[in-house]
C-alpha cells in the first residue's frame, strides 16, 4: 500500500514537471506566489509537498559551482561567454543587475521550508498521521532549510533570516521578521537551530526511504530503486560539522576559544565514517567512505555515473533528463553542441595540478586532472561531469549530471581541519596524507580518539583488504607537507600552515564543484587575512595584466559575491 501511494506521488511530481519546459521548470520567476491554502490535507498530500521543495533544490543546485568557482582559481570566461559571467569573473563590484548573482532562487527554497513547516505544524493533530514520518520530514526540511543558509551566507557572507511564511521573495523586508546576519552570526543561528529542532522534533532525524518504501532491501541497499532517495536530503553530521567549522573560524578571529567546536566537528564526522568504516560488509571490494586503494581507478565514476557513485556518495542532488529535470553545467562547460562553452579551464589553474611545490608528486597521469580537464577542438574545457565519449550520456545535451551536497572526501577534508584546531597532528596527517597505520593507531591515545582499528589493515575482524590510505595517499600521490608539532612555528603559525596545505588539497580535489571559495573564505576570516583568497586567486589574471586590480577587490572586501536583497 506504502509503494502505491509512493508511484502516486512521483507520478503527480512528474506531471507537474513535464508540464513546464525545462527551462521554466530551472528558472523559476522568483515572483512567482506559492499554492498558499491548506494544501496538506492528506499523507500524500504531506510527502507530495516535501518533494516539491526538493525541486527547488534541484534548481539552484549548480548555483554556487557557476557563482564561486567562476571567482576562484580554476576557471576564467571563453569567448563565448556572457557579459554577466566576465563580471563575475572581473569581481565586478556593482552585480545587481547580474543574472547569476541574484540570490532570488535560495530564498525562494527557504519560503518553500517554511510555507511546508507551517502547514506540518496545523497538520500534526490530525489523527491519520504517522507521527514517526511527520517527525522525519519536518527534521528534514528544516535541514535543507539551514544547508541553504549556510550556502547563501558561503556565497554573499549574508542573509536575511526568516521564520514565517511569506509568498513570494519581494515580501522580504525591513521589519521585525526579518534580520539580515553575517556569516558568523547566520552560522550561530543555525547551529542554534540544530541544537534546539523545531517544535519538540530532533532535527538529527533521517527519513530512510527505503525501510519505509522497500524493507526487503534493507540489508541489501544497493538493489533497492529508492536507494536514490536517501541521498535527497542533507545530513545532520555533515551539516553540523561544516557550521562548527565556521563558528571555530569566527572564534578563532576574535581569538576567543573554539575548541568545543572542533571537537564536535571532529565527533560527528568520526561517528559517521565509522557507519560504514566499522560494517565488515565494506571491508573487501566495497570500501565505503574510505580514501584507499580502490579510489584512483574508480574517481572518473564520482560523476560520469548515471547514478552518484555509492561508495562515495553522502548526499546529492539527483536529476532525471527524461523528466525535464536537468541543470546548466554541461551548458557552461561542455564544447559539444548544444551546449555554450562558456567557462573554461585557465591555464594557471591546470599547472597547479602537475606543479609538485603545489601538488606533491602531481603529473600528467594524476586521477583528479585527468577527470576534470580534457581537450576538444575548441580547446581545453572541463571533462569532470562529461568527457566527449561518454556511454553513460550519449548525447552533450543531457544535462541531468548529479551534484553532491556532501561526499566522503569531503568528511575526510573536513575532519583534517577539525583534527588540525584540535592539535591531533599525527591524525590530521593520516587522513590528509598517509592513511591510518597499524603501526601508529593506539585505542587508547587521545590522538586517535574516535577512529577505530578498522581504519586500519589490522581491523576487529581480520584483515581489512582495502585500509585507509588518507586522501593523497589514496591517489598514489606523495604526502603533502604539514608541522606536526608547534615547536618550530608556534602556535598560530602552526596551525595556519596546515590550514593553508587542506586548503590547497581542497583546491585540487574539489575544483568545479562549488567548495573550494568557501574554504578559501572560511580560512580567511578565520585569520583575517584575504591575502589567502588573494593569492591563490589571482594567479590566473596575470596574462591579461588584472592580476593587482583583482588583489585591490579582494582585499576590500570583494571575497563575497556583492548583493543587496531587497529589504524594504
């Protein structure tokens, strides 16, 4: 009966999709009013509601990979490009009138948030609920809610908060409701949030679609068609995690304690690696959420996948061409008609990744630059989501590439960072460079707190086929330099140097996928310094002779994309 009124759903989702073109279906008119009403009237009608807001994720899915790495230090505009994204690019000051950076398509999320938690909570007396569900949804709508904070607050180093429903994003407004925050402050209000969940719900809840839709694949998930849908929502370690890491960044420039910070993030992120670390299911041939040595000849599969790639895969927005749900990546990045190859790989940002002073042991045989650069008769363009050739999108104008919210890599990215603020060095440097060893692991040093033998080859069960190898080491590449002690800098500098290599890795791992600017802007407020977005930036204006007038920008503040939203 459940999977009767799951069809029914996707099937009144997809009527509502293919009923608009796919271009008005992923540019919505910001204006456009909600239904409004009590439109929750029903479980259908309850879980149909909930998938609508995930179609407004999907929308502005690509947003931040177009609006940030365009600024970064990869990409640079082709000749085909637009006025809006050279300006993006130039650091234009004055975008308000610019297509890309009007935020207009995340509020527009937000409203859906609370429109939906607002009819919930009128609905949650109704006898025919299932308190157990309604609780799950409400957890994770109010999850995706504060991921789009978070990523407007990456993006502008702002946003208005709001809680109450409103209609449309031009009711945005100078008024009691509405307070416009800072980074530092919108990351202390989301967090708040988590800690405290919405009307009594724990906002850690996840909705486990297939326990509810397909029980008989339960232990067996990678043959359960739903097994997409546990992908849809973020995740409360990764989200947590993420925000502690910003809070710590603020504290850390007011030179004020972040230690409880660090210690959560590193926490969260150790318990949720270890739900498949620690599951002897995944020690052989599926080694989940573990840099190792399955990883190079499997990392063009990240995203040249139909599907995202599981062992990989926290959480992702999945698209469905066939169902008019697309996004404009291959649009901007791809050479094959019809696509615009609009942004392309500079050459700056290609050297860092074969320069060994920036990328240790890096060559032209490296994983990561293989996937993500290739050559066409146009000339250099981004292969990360599609290479010419590929059998899994036939044609260039399938543009329902996966985008990920959050993957392994990423927690291992993130814990180093944790690990490094809480001077665990010898464990910062496992996971960034050499992989857990059982010669070094010790369950009962504090350095190891939270990790277990079986990131190891020596694991509770025998011997684990697939150990830890850290994320360099994972890619055959040598260990990048890091301090592992404060002796020789001090303190501070210590710690900024190893902040400075994560930061580098993070360049090369992440290029295109919009995480790299907001790692370069985390770290700059953390030791208000711009200089560190500044100089891995600008190395890329230097042929066309831009390269100070970019400085002068970011030094001024020009780290965050410039963008009032209207407040009346």
């Amino acid at each position: 009966m459940k999977k009767n009124i799951f069809k029914h759903i996707l099937l009144l989702i997809m009527g509502m999709t293919t009923l608009a073109s796919c271009s008005d279906f992923f540019n919505p008119d910001t204006d456009d009013k909600l239904n409004g009403g009590d439109y929750i009237s029903s479980n259908t009608e309850m879980y149909t509601g909930f998938l609508g807001i995930m179609t407004k994720l999907q929308a502005i899915g690509d947003k931040e990979i177009l609006l940030t790495d365009t600024r970064a230090d990869i990409l640079e505009p082709t000749d085909n490009s637009t006025a809006d994204l050279i300006a993006l690019y130039n650091y234009d000051q004055d975008l308000q009138n610019n297509s890309y950076a009007n935020p207009a398509g995340y509020y527009e999320v937000i409203i859906a948030c609370n429109d939906y938690l607002a009819k919930m909570k009128e609905y949650r007396d109704d006898p025919q609920v299932d308190d157990d569900v309604y609780k799950d949804l409400v957890a994770s709508t109010a999850r995706i809610k504060i991921w789009t904070y978070k990523t407007l607050g990456e993006i502008y180093g702002k946003a208005v908060w709001f809680d109450d429903p409103i209609t449309k994003v031009s009711e945005i407004s100078n008024s009691a409701n509405f307070t416009e925050m800072d980074m530092p402050a919108l990351t202390e209000k989301c967090l708040s949030v988590l800690d405290n969940g919405i009307d009594g719900v724990e906002l850690s809840r996840n909705i486990d679609w297939i326990k509810w839709l397909d029980p008989d694949n339960v232990t067996n998930i990678a043959n359960s068609q739903y097994r997409k849908w546990n992908y849809m929502v973020p995740p409360f370690e990764g989200l947590y995690a993420e925000l502690c890491l910003w809070r710590g960044a603020a504290l850390d420039a007011q030179k004020s304690d972040a230690t409880m910070y660090y210690k959560k993030a590193a926490d969260l992120l150790l318990r949720a690696l270890g739900t498949y670390v620690n599951d002897q299911n995944y020690s052989g041939n599926s080694p989940y959420w573990l840099p190792c040595a399955t990883t190079p000849g499997h990392y063009a599969t990240f995203w040249n996948n139909a599907q995202p790639y599981p062992a990989e895969t926290v959480a992702a927005l999945i698209y469905d061409y066939t169902n008019n749900q697309t996004n404009t990546l291959l649009k901007h990045f791809s050479t094959e008609y019809p696509n615009k190859y609009l942004l392309r790989p500079s050459e700056e940002g290609m050297a860092e990744f074969y320069d060994n002073t920036f990328n240790p042991g890096g060559a032209s045989g490296e994983a990561r630059s293989n996937c993500l650069f290739g050559t066409s008769y146009n000339g250099n363009y981004i292969s990360k989501f599609r290479p010419m050739g590929s059998s899994v999108r036939a044609n260039a104008y399938q543009d329902d590439v996966h985008i990920y919210i959050y993957r392994e890599t990423q927690y291992h990215m993130m814990l180093a960072e944790a690990l490094n603020h809480l001077q665990r060095f010898k464990a910062m440097n496992a996971v960034l460079n050499t992989g857990v060893k059982a010669t070094e692991y010790k369950d009962d040093d504090p350095e190891w707190e939270g990790f277990t033998a079986n990131w190891t080859s020596s694991a509770e069960w025998g011997t684990r086929k697939y150990p830890s190898m850290g994320i360099r080491g994972a890619l055959n590449l040598n260990a990048r330099p890091i301090k592992t002690s404060i002796t020789e800098l001090g303190e501070d500098a210590t710690l900024k140097f190893n902040d400075e290599a994560i930061l580098d890795e993070t360049m090369l791992e992440f290029a295109c996928e919009g995480k790299t600017y907001a790692s370069m802007n985390r770290m700059a407020m953390r030791y208000g310094d711009l200089n560190i977005v500044a100089d891995r930036v600008c190395k890329k204006y230097q042929t066309a002779g831009k390269s100070a007038e970019i400085r002068e920008r970011i030094l001024a503040g020009g780290n965050w994309v410039p963008f009032n939203i209207n407040m009346k």
